[in-house]
C-alpha cells in the first residue's frame, strides 16, 4: 500500500509541475466570487494533513483518507478536514447506547471516508468524497459528494460561484438533468412480464417523481459537482460533472446517479472570470 500511495504522489507532483505550466499569473477577477465560498479559507499555517487517518474501539471504527495536495493548497486541505471531522462527530453521536441497545453491544459499527482527486484542470480541482456510515440501521447511510477548489482564489466553491445568474443557471442544468436522468433511468423500468401492468406503472410513475423532485433547480439538489477535465490538463474543461447521491433522483438499489452537463449547457451564465476555464473566449 506505501507503494501505491508513494506512485500516486509522485503522479501528483509530476502533474503539479505541468499545471505550473498552464496557470500563468493568477486571475484576480477570481477574488471578487461570493463570501459562500470564501468563508472555507483557511490560514496558510494549516498543519499538512496526514493521508489516513484510522480509529479502532471495541464500539466503533472510523477510516478516512485523503489525497495529496500541495503547501499552496492549504484550504483545500482544510476543508476535507473539516468535512471528516463533522462525520466523525455526528457517527459518533448516532452509535446506539448498548445499554439501551444490548444487541449492539458487541457489534463494530464504521465510518468510511475516501477523499479522492476526481478532475484537475489548470484552475480548479475536484475532490471526490465517498464511502459508508454504519450506525446500525438496515443498510449503511452512502456518502458521495464533491468539493471543488479554485486555485487562483485559493478556496472553495459552490455550483453557484460559477455563475452569474445562479437561478437561470440551475434551471438549465435542472432541464438538462432531468431528460438525461430520465432516459437512463426509464431504461430499467421493468420489462412487460415482470409484473403486472399496473405494478410496472406505478413504478413509472414513482420514478418519475423522484426525478423531478431530485432535479428541482435548488442550490441544495445541485449542491454535488466536479469540474470535468481532460487527460491533458492544460485543456479548459469540456464541463460539469453533477452528482446525486443515493435516495436523490432514484430509489437506493440504483446508486448515485451522474450527469455529465457539456459546457455549452450554461456557456452564457459563466461569470467573467471562469469563462476561459471552460473554453469561452473572452470578448472586450
């Protein structure tokens, strides 16, 4: 395992240099985003986090990993870890009393986290968060999310920093979503024989509704996201990756469901300062 994690670093050094390359002089149109992101900043004097981090009782075990940044990416690193140590507070406060609940008394329950690199373009980088918490219930609570960082900012973002009319821009994702979740998931709605026509309806319909209401354009429903990037990094982005997790657009047996939304999608809503980051030639 020290070998893999020590290839995937170098990797990631190796990558970091070619980035160096693309970035140029910071953009400092990036500072001007919203305080939403602004208030995941973090002093540059944020220790270096550990890549794993694991806890072991006779109760509970909690795992967590974290990919490898660089110094400059402080808040980033920060951030992951402020993520992490939220779950860990809320799983612990989930674990049932074994005095109250003697059938878990001998029972380990978990917490998994897995923060990996999922996308790296020369002006953002996209963390992929995933994994389980077992608090004893009938399956284990899925976690998958995304945190995207701005690298000339030196912060994190939300779907909504990126635009300059949010609202519009979350309606024309929504309507993107929606006819792609809907084309995929319609799919596997059961095939006639499988149940009786009225069960394979309500089925329909069912799925229908949950699409509809997963893909409302709330900033909440489109709060999970990457910046898509191609094999050469210096590329601008073909786009966005939008997440939704388990329960979200499709019942739990489905999984997490994604979208992948090209920039032509919502080009005219890009602020100012991201439009060269997605391919959009800036006109004076």
């Amino acid at each position: 395992m020290f070998v893999q994690r020590r290839f995937g670093f170098c990797l990631l050094v190796f990558a970091a240099g070619l980035l160096a390359a693309c970035r140029g002089a910071p953009n400092d149109n990036a500072a001007g985003s919203s305080a939403a992101g602004a208030s995941t900043a973090a002093a540059a004097s944020t220790p270096a986090n550990p890549l794993e981090e694991h806890v072991a009782t006779a109760r509970y075990k909690i795992d967590i990993s974290y990919p490898a940044l660089n110094p400059d990416e402080a808040p980033l690193a920060a951030m992951l870890h402020r993520i992490a140590n939220a779950a860990k507070q809320e799983f612990l406060r989930a674990l049932p009393d074994p005095r109250t609940f003697p059938e878990f008394a001998d029972r380990q329950l978990q917490l998994r986290m897995d923060f990996k690199l999922a996308a790296q373009t020369s002006e953002f980088i996209s963390v992929r968060e995933a994994g389980f918490q077992d608090t004893g219930g009938a399956h284990p609570a899925p976690i998958d999310a995304a945190i995207v960082y701005d690298i000339h900012a030196h912060r994190t973002i939300t779907l909504d920093d990126l635009f300059s009319n949010p609202d519009a821009a979350r309606k024309a994702l929504a309507d993107y979503a929606r006819a792609d979740l809907t084309k995929k998931i319609m799919a596997q709605a059961p095939k006639p024989g499988e149940g009786s026509p009225e069960a394979v309806k309500e089925w329909k319909v069912n799925a229908k509704q949950m699409i509809d209401e997963g893909t409302q354009p709330t900033s909440q429903n489109f709060a999970n996201f990457i910046v898509r990037a191609t094999d050469n990094p210096c590329d601008p982005s073909p786009g966005l990756m939008l997440i939704f997790p388990p329960y979200q657009v499709a019942a739990y047996v489905y999984g997490t469901q994604t979208v992948l939304a090209p920039t032509v999608v919502f080009a005219p809503l890009l602020k100012p300062q991201y439009q060269n980051a997605f391919g959009i030639p800036i006109v004076n």
